[in-house]
C-alpha cells in the first residue's frame, strides 16, 4: 500500500473491512502492513483516537 495517503489507505482498508467481512489481521495479511498499522489507519480515520 505504499504510494497511498494515510487516507487512502484507511479508506481502502475500511472497505475491504466491511465488505469482505473480514478481520483486522486479514486485512493486514491482505495489504501487507501490520495489525496495528490496520487498527490505527481506521480507528484514527474514523475520528477516534487510539493508544
């Protein structure tokens, strides 16, 4: 997912998300990047913050 703005990317990975059904670790395996790297692009997209 390099090239991908921060929010580029949460928004792919929110969608994958809810379309896919899938999980923040299938989502990482997905797109390469970590876990955490899911968690904090989508929670933080999502106005949330985390930590």
């Amino acid at each position: 997912m390099k090239g991908y703005s921060i929010e580029e990317r949460a928004i792919n990975l929110a969608h994958y998300i809810i379309d896919s059904k899938d999980t923040v670790r299938g989502a990482a395996k997905k797109f390469g990047i970590s876990k955490s790297t899911v968690h904090k692009d989508v929670t933080l997209k999502n106005g949330r913050k985390s930590g």
